[in-house]
C-alpha cells in the first residue's frame, strides 16, 4: 500500500497476503504507516 500524506511524504507500507501476521511483522508495518498504535487494537 502506498500514500502521501498531508506534508507531501510518501510512504510504502508492506501488506500482508495471508490470514495470520506475527507480532513483530504487525508492529513493522504500524510503525511504517505512521498511525497510532490505539487504532489497529480491537
């Protein structure tokens, strides 16, 4: 998944084409998305 956000930088943030994601590869790719940990928790 790409996106640019509001100041104009591009991010490229891996997604996963399967059912179960490890721990660390989660936390990898919320890291990269520049998002708040709070909204990827159920």
């Amino acid at each position: 998944m790409q996106s640019v956000d509001v100041e104009g930088i591009s991010r490229t943030v891996p997604v996963p084409l399967h059912g179960t994601v490890k721990k660390g590869t989660l936390k990898s790719i919320i890291r990269q998305s520049g998002l708040d940990q709070v909204l990827f928790m159920k």
